[in-house]
C-alpha cells in the first residue's frame, strides 16, 4: 500500500511534487530578464519572472496559448507543451521599438496595450530618475503630452486635449482621487502625491467615464505607488534607497528614503520624503511683463512694499511639503492577497503668487493672499481573489478613505481684517471589479462603485492685530455628494489580427447642499440634485502586421455637477463673484478618435492620433441675477454677479503625433508635438476659444545609452497664443500675461535647451546631474501665474540598499 501511494502521489498532486521553473534570458547576452510577464486565458494565470529571470509556471499546465512580454524585447506566444520541448528556457529577442505595453488605466486589470483603443502614454521609473521631476505635475510633464499649468511654484494643473481640472480624472493605486470641490479653475491636488514613490504613471487620453465615471473626460491619470515584494524562499529580503537632491533656481533640498522587506507571505514597504523649496528665481531673457520687482511685509501696523535687490526672484514662492507612506502585503495561498496602504502628505503654507501680481490703483491689491497647508491622507484596502467559478475568475474589492483639507487666506493691502475659508473633505469609496474569460478570445470586466463625499466648510475673519475672530462666510456649503454605479466592458479578439472593445456604465449622482443665508441673501437655503447618466464606449485595435497598429475609438463621458460648480462663491476675477446655482445638470462628451503607429525597422517609428470632442451642455460660467439684482458687494468691491450653468456646446480637436528614431544603437532621437483648438458658446451664440485648450507644445530629445551612463539633450517648447485666440474670461489678466505692442495680453511662443546625465557605478550609487534652461530664458507656460525656472543646476545622488 505505501508502495502504491508513492506510484499516486505525482498524479494526485502533481503541483507540489513538479513546481516548474521558466527561464527567461536575452537572447544576444544570455543574461536573466526580470519583471517578464507571462499570462495565458486559458486558464487564467499571471506570473512575472524575479530577479534571476525565473518564474514558477505550474499553473499554466495544458494552456495553448502563453503569452511572454516585457517592454524593449519581441513579445513571444507558446503553448506548454512548446515550452517544455525547450526544456522551460525562453531567449527573448530585444527590438528596438515596441508598439505595446502592460497597462493598468484602461480596464483596472492589468493587461496588453494593443487590445486597447484608446491612446495611452507611461512614463518609465527610468524616465523619472533621469529627468528628476520636483512634483507630480513635473512628472507627467516628462511624457511630452500632458500640459501643466502653475498659479504659484506649489501647483501644477494638468491640461490634456484641451481639458483641465474637474474634467480629468486622477487615480491613485486605482483609489478615485477627484472629491466634489473638484474646481473649474486651476487645481493643485496631483502635487500632493510623492514621485519618489511611484511604481509606474499612466495617462489614458480622451473619455473614461466607462470605467471611472464622472469628471473623466478629458482623460484619466493613474498613479500606481510602489508595491511592498515577497521573497522568492525562505529568507527575508530586504532593499530600499536613500537619495538626496539640490536644485539651485529654487535652492530646493529633498531627501527621501524608502525601504522594502519582503518574507514569504508578507512584505512591506515604507517611503518617506522631505521636500523644501525657496523662492523661485525666473529666467533672464524674456518678456519684462513678468517682472515683480517687490512684494509685501507685513509689519507691526501696516503693510511695507519692499524692492527686491533681485528683481527676477518671485516672492512668495517658497514652500515645503512631506510626504510618508506605509504598505503592508498579505498572500496566504495562491487565490488571495491582501494589499493595505496608508499615504499621508501635507504642504506648509504657501502664496498664490498670481493674485500677488494683482494691483489695485497702481498698488499691491493684496497684503496676504495665501493657500494653506494642503493635506491629504488616505487608508486603502484592496483585496484580490482568484479563482475559476461561473461569475468570475478575478475578483477585485477596493476600500478606501481619503481626507483632504485646505484653505485660502487673503487679507487687502494695510487692511487688518483677515479672511481664512477652510474645507475639509472625507471622500470613502468601495469598488468591486470583476473580470471573467469566457473563452480564448473574449473577456468581460464589470463592476460596481459607490462613492460618498461630506463636505465641511468654514469661514472666519481675524483681526490681525489682536487675533479676535469672528464667523464669516465660508466658500462652500456644508453638502454631501455621492455615486452609485455599475459598469460592463468587454474585449472581444475578433481574430489574430483584429480586438473589439465595448463597454457601458450607468451612473446616478445623489447631492445634498445646505446654505448658510446669514452672509448672503440666497434666495434658497438648501439644493437637493439627483440624476442618472448612462455612458457608453465602442472601439477597434487592428494590427495587420508586427509593424503596424490603428486605433479607432468612440466613447461618450460626463461631467455630473458637484458642490464646487452649486455652491461656490469666489472672486474669479476683479470686480465679479460667482454665486451658487443650485440647478445644474450633467455635462455630456462625445469623442471620436483614430490613431496610427508603424515601425520602420529597428530604425523608426512613428505614431498619430486624431481626435474631436463635443462637449454639450458644458457646465460654464454666465452673467446672473441674485434676488434680481445682477451685483454685490464682495470683499468690499461692488462686483458683477456670475454663476455656473449649463449654458454651452465646446468643440476640441486636435492630433498627437511622436516619432523615435534610432541614429545607431546607442543614439536615439526622439519627439512628441501635441495641437489642439477647442471653441466654447459663449451668451450671444458666438464663440470663445476654449480657456484650456493650450497652445502647441512638444519635446524634443536626442539620448545616448550605453551600459551604466545615460546622457540627453531635450528642448521643451510652446506656441504663441495671440490676444484674439484667448479666451474671452483670461483675455483680461494682466497679472498672468504678457502684453503685445498694442498693449493687449497674450501667451508669448518660447523653449527651453537641457542636458540631463544618469550613471551608475558599483551597482548601488546613482548620480543624476541636470543643466535645465540652459539659455536662461523668462518665460510662462499659457495660463500660468508664475515664470518657469531659469537657469538651473540639479543634482541628485541615489544609493540603493
């Protein structure tokens, strides 16, 4: 009998008695590749190789179809059985240029680039050590396809194909980040998040609202933050890194650290970081608009005007921020895992140095205008379940909370009065996302979502001299904001050469607003919106050859209204106030897109895509009446009464172009441009272009690889904007714009040349150096409240534990 149980044994549990080992290595220097996907539908399965290039592989017995990739090597498919004819070991081959990619933003499953229609761009952990972003805004600058905008040196709002702020949708570890104060105007939030502590960057171009509902119109932004790794046996592994950076433009002094610890079952990993930033120093050659030459002490009795020994540094600029996370991983068995993170971030206060450029009788407007701290912090569970069953295969639960805080001071020039409105959001939201293969060649996500937002806001005015304070108005109403929805995509490979992609998602917004009429006579002291929207995305992948790829892509996206667009009240600009509204209806987009990619060779490659957007509907902002009277007193200025409504079609289209060029094997040219043109209704029914359709911008960069140093020249560019092509509420800033000869604002056209050099020696220490704006040239990026650095030195020493 024992005899007889030994002969069963590998037949009865042939798992544990043959865990098979893949190897995979490059084909030219037989060298192991880490971090290779290996994925197969049936059955469902995913594995990546470790540091030594191997992976257990067990799990795929008897699949036809194995699929092999890792971005910079030719993508293989085998079954099985052809893998164990090879005796487990796979040589990949590396090719020049890759027309695919893992993606994550698109269905919130990993899966192949080339079965999504839509266009998407990441930005490489490489990319981020070379380039050496000082924000999260600066880090999706480095993809050459995202246009950011700055109010002040701690900012950053993103603009893609001509959409900006709570028409985008960021994502943070697949966590909604976009609460209901989410703004028209600029919006800082992405700055909050910490680019030491990213794992990869994704950006979706055009709707999304399929998988991630309202605001995502424009496109999604998805940050994935480091994931705590197990150890491949019994040890614990433990690594991290420790950098530190000084940039001179702003005398900026960060230092970060992370650390990992990984056992069988359980990981963890911590990352900590400590950002400080003086006052920003501007270019010397450029337009002499966009010199401040003093600022604002506040003294004992009254406010000083001071001159500035340099008048190109921008004061106040200067701000600190840190930032801290902490992950916590769970995988008892090959079904489950658990993933818990815990992120924290805060900013010290920080001017809005736009509004300090205001000036009111040839004097300073403002004797303060300050943002304070911005805070935000989030808890987030994530379960994962893996199992063949008749509804799903993967299951995937989300639960988070987020808590975010800030504020706006502002206090007129020798005024003693200050005003201080607060919020505080606390946004909890629960996902549920499944994925079924149904056979071979289709595959389903579906999913439900619920999200709550409370919104708590507070006004006060202090007397600075004395510190007494009293009630006043605050920005926002005290309101609840929430979300159901559910959601079905489904991916269809029509045949080898051909993946369909279509999706619906209905989505029922529930808002709850209360008013506080002791400050303003609203006519109304409660608003209470509910609306439904069904939204829905149709689109093709055909790839005809190895070197070729088209996209075509139709999608619809909302925008629902939030408490920011009901019940706002703010000063938009001088001498009018935007009241609340509490009337509003979703804003509807209509997309189409249609993108080309083809290889040459190993030597180029060239990519386009074209869009147009209709925005109906569009949420904007409109003269109004307030208890028939169409103006106010705010602030002590009489001041024109605007509010939100749907009052208004846009049109945005533009295309997005990139070529890569090898010159030789260790010299790559590379370049992005990037045009849109969106116009929006204005009262009358003519047209206004579009307030966040940017100029042309691109970059340029010629890099040269080889072993362990990396070396790149780039020059970052933007077009003109003339006076005519603003929109018709900027066209009046003159504290942002350059003014032309006949004394109107626009955006000047400028470009900036930068070398940047990476080495690594001994395997541990990476130096990274930067020359930015090498010509020291003076210039704003469209929109912007702030000048972009001059001339700037970085350096960056990074040691690896």
């Amino acid at each position: 009998m024992k005899n007889l149980l030994l002969l069963l044994l590998p037949v009865l549990f042939p798992s544990f008695l043959f865990a098979q080992t893949l190897t995979v290595k490059d084909a030219n220097t037989e060298e192991p590749i880490p971090v290779v996907t290996i994925s197969s539908s049936e059955p469902s399965f995913f594995a990546t190789t470790d540091e030594n290039g191997e992976a257990e592989i067990e799990r795929f017995i008897g699949s036809n179809r194995i699929e092999i990739r890792i971005l910079g090597y030719q993508t293989i498919r085998r079954s099985y059985s052809e893998l164990e004819a090879n005796n487990f070991l796979v040589l990949l081959e590396p090719v020049a240029f890759d027309l695919s990619d893992m993606v994550v933003s698109a269905t919130r499953w990993s899966q192949s680039s080339e079965n999504v229609p839509s266009k998407i761009s990441t930005v490489s952990p490489e990319a981020i050590r070379l380039q050496n972003p000082q924000t999260a805004a600066d880090l999706l600058n480095i993809s050459g396809k995202v246009f950011i905008q700055k109010s002040q040196q701690g900012g950053g709002s993103p603009m893609i194909r001509g959409f900006a702020t709570n028409r985008l949708l960021y994502t943070i570890d697949g966590v909604r980040m976009n609460t209901a104060i989410f703004r028209g105007g600029n919006i800082q939030n992405v700055i909050s998040l910490d680019p030491y502590a990213m794992e990869s960057t994704e950006v979706l171009f055009g709707p999304g609202s399929v998988i991630y509902g309202s605001d995502a119109i424009g496109g999604v932004m998805s940050f994935q933050t480091l994931t705590p790794d197990f150890s491949d046996d019994d040890n614990v592994e433990f690594n991290g890194n420790a950098a530190v950076r000084y940039s001179s433009a702003n005398n900026e002094q960060t230092g970060h650290f992370d650390l990992s610890i990984g056992a069988k079952k359980w990981a963890f990993a911590s990352s900590l970081s400590s950002y400080d930033y003086g006052h920003l120093r501007q270019g010397e050659n450029g337009p002499e608009d966009y010199v401040k030459p003093f600022y604002v002490e506040p003294q004992a009795n009254t406010d000083e005007i001071i001159i500035q020994n340099d008048p190109l540094l921008q004061r106040p600029t200067a701000y600190s921020q840190i930032n801290a996370m902490q992950k916590l991983r769970f995988k008892p068995n090959n079904q489950w895992e658990f993933n818990y993170g815990l992120h924290f971030s805060e900013t010290s206060p920080y001017g809005r140095y736009d509004r300090h450029n205001r000036l009111s009788n040839d004097l300073p407007r403002y004797g303060e205008w300050n943002y304070g701290p911005q805070k935000w912090e989030m808890n987030h569970l994530k379960t994962e379940y893996v199992r063949e069953m008749g509804i799903f295969d993967n299951m995937s639960i989300s639960l988070a909370h987020q808590y975010f805080e800030e504020s706006r001071i502002s206090r007129d020039l020798n005024s003693s009065d200050r005003d201080i409105r607060t919020e505080k959001v606390d946004a909890y939201s629960a996902n549920v996302d499944f994925l079924k293969i149904l056979s071979d060649k289709n595959t389903l996500y579906y999913g439900f979502e619920y999200v709550l937002n409370e919104v708590n806001s507070t006004g006060v005015s202090e007397e600075i001299f004395t510190g007494t304070t009293q009630p006043g108005p605050s920005r926002y109403p005290d309101a609840t904001w929430e979300s159901l929805a559910a959601y079905i995509n489904d991916e269809f490979q029509l045949s080898d050469k051909v993946t369909l992609q279509g999706g619906l998602r209905y989505n029922h917004i529930i808002i709850a607003a209360d008013f506080n009429t002791a400050f303003y006579p609203f006519p109304f002291d409660e608003a209470n919106i509910s609306n439904g929207s069904l939204t829905g995305s149709l689109g093709a992948v055909y790839r005809p050859s190895e070197s070729w790829v088209i996209n075509a892509n139709l999608a619809t996206a909302f925008r629902a209204p939030n408490v920011d667009d009901i019940g706002k009240i703010f000063d938009s600009s001088p001498g009018t106030v935007v009241v609340p509204n509490p009337n509003l209806s979703p804003e509807y987009a209509y997309n189409a897109d249609l993108g080309v990619a083809h290889t040459f060779g190993n030597l180029l490659k060239l990519d386009v895509t074209g869009y147009y957007t209709i925005l109906d509907n569009a949420i904007v902002r409109r003269n109004y009446t307030l208890n028939g009277a169409d103006s106010l007193m705010y602030d002590g200025v009489q001041s024109r009464v605007q509010a939100l409504q749907n009052a208004a079609t846009a049109n945005v289209y533009g295309i997005q172009t990139g070529m890569a060029l090898n010159v030789n094997r260790d010299i790559k040219l590379s370049s992005d441009f990037n045009f849109q043109k969106g116009e929006e209704e204005l009262d009358d029914g003519s047209t206004s272009p579009s307030r966040h359709a940017a100029p042309w911008f691109g970059v340029t960069k010629l890099t040269y690889q080889k072993e362990d140093l990396t070396l790149e020249l780039n020059s970052y560019y933007q077009g003109e904007k003339a006076h005519e092509d603003l929109s018709v509420s900027e066209s009046d800033k003159t504290e942002i714009y350059a003014l032309d000869e006949n004394g109107n604002t626009y955006t000047p056209s400028w470009y900036t040349l930068n070398f940047k050099a990476l080495y690594t020696f001994q395997d541990s220490y990476t130096v990274s150096a930067g020359l930015e704006n090498i010509t020291d040239q003076r210039y704003r990026p469209y929109s912007s409240g702030v000048s972009a650095p001059g001339r700037n030195f970085i350096l960056s020493l990074q040691v690896a534990i």
